[in-house]
C-alpha cells in the first residue's frame, strides 16, 4: 500500500503493515572448524594446554584446571578429569592430583568413577590430593584452602548474608572437632581475594608415609589418619597425632 502509515497514537500492530515485511536474513555461510593445533613441546604447556581445549566440547570446556607457581610462569593445564602435576616453592614440594566428574551425557573417557564412588553416600563429584614435605618446619597452624582469582564475591545483600550465616554454622561446628575455618568474601579496596581455608590436620584423610606414592591414593570411605606402603596401599589406622605437626 501506498497510504501514509498511522500515526504513532494508533494499534502497534497496524504501524507494521504500512510496508511490506522485511526478508529474513540470510544465515551466515557453514566453515570447517580450524584445524587442531600443533603440540609441539613448547616448554611451559601452552601447547598441551591447547590440544586439550580443543579435543573437549564445549560442556567439557566449562571446566578448566591449572596449576600456577607462586614463582611466576605460565600456568600448566590439569586434565580435570584426572591428572598430576609436580609443584615446588620456597616452602613445599610434591604432586597434586586433581579430579571431577565429567558432565553428564558427555563421552568423555573416567576411569576413576569408583575412586569417588568408594568415597560413601552420596559419592563426592571431585577430590584433591596434596603429596608432598615441607622444605622448611612451618611456624603455627597449616592451612589448605581455595581462593578465587578473579576478585572479590559479587554478591547481592541477601545472597551475602545468608553466607555469614552458614559460614558462621559451618564454624561452630569446626570450632566442636577444635578446627578453625578462615574466609573472606574478598576486597576490592585491600585486593584481598575470596578465600576458603581449614586446617591441614582437619582434611577428611590424612595419608602418612616415608617416600613419594603414585597419586592417587585410593583408599575407602573411612575418615582420619592411615599409613601408606611404598606401593601406595593404604595400612592401618594412626591417628589425629601422628599427623601433627609441633611448631611451637
């Protein structure tokens, strides 16, 4: 139609008929995927690190591990599946081995599902172990804990204090076994990131043995302190002391 359109004060929907419908747009071409890229040994792990992104899907992809030394350097991929890595610094040396469930309905080989499903009802998705000795006897209480890199918490009023209070059950309840937990929501004024920590002593198993194991120890669903044979087959059970460490 050749008639003026409506003015604005009329049906919005008449508004649209006073010129023909706007086709719709072509979609954009289909292009291969690029092709893998090279992994050539790069010897700081940019190389692995990006083979592996691109062999995982993208539900895969939203999970990606690695490991930064507190010496600088670029941080070495961990297949979050199930992989080990060694670390050093100036205090501690060892392995941590590091795994998670892979996502539902992906195809992803796991060969250690019965790892987590010995762990008890219901089975953990994930699990961390530290291996390792101190280079130097530490002063005062030693902690593990997570912390974000990405910067402080973005939480809303509610979301925050609902926080503080499981935050403050979850330590009384440590406070009851004489653990301390430490926490921090993060600051964007000190540069102090969120923080999650509890005691060494407080882990769910403490693995006590003389001379570097093969990661991961595998264990049962018992909780506490055991001896650990050189083939990594876990012992007897020892007790909270013999996993403390004196430093007054």
């Amino acid at each position: 139609s050749t008639a003026p359109c409506p003015l604005a004060t009329e049906a919005f929907v008449k508004f649209f008929h006073c010129a023909p419908p706007l086709a719709p747009p072509a979609p954009p071409p289909l292009t291969p995927p690029p092709p893998p890229p090279p992994c050539a040994d790069l010897g700081d792990g940019r190389a692995l690190g990006a083979a592996v992104a691109y062999a995982m899907t993208a539900a895969e992809r939203s999970l990606q591990v690695s490991l930064e030394d507190s010496g600088g350097g670029l941080p070495r991929p961990l297949v979050p599946w199930g992989g080990s890595l060694p670390f050093e610094n100036e205090f501690f040396e060892g392995h941590i081995f590091f795994v998670h469930e892979p996502p539902q309905g992906s195809n992803t080989p796991f060969e250690y599902a019965s790892l987590l499903a010995g762990r008890g009802e219901p089975p953990p998705l994930w699990e961390v172990q530290i291996q390792g000795r101190f280079k130097m006897q530490p002063t005062g209480c030693v902690f593990f804990g997570l912390e974000l890199r990405e910067g402080p918490m973005q939480l809303g009023l509610v979301t925050r204090a609902l926080c503080k209070v499981i935050l403050k059950a979850g330590g009384s309840l440590a406070k009851q076994r004489g653990m301390e937990i430490r926490h921090s929501f993060g600051s964007a004024f000190t540069g102090e990131r969120a923080l999650l920590a509890f005691p060494l002593t407080g882990a769910d198993r403490v693995f006590v043995h003389e001379a570097p194991v093969p990661l991961p120890i595998v264990g049962d669903d018992r909780r506490g302190v055991f001896s650990v044979s050189p083939t990594g087959v876990v012992g007897a059970e020892l007790g909270k002391p013999a996993a403390t460490i004196s430093t007054d």
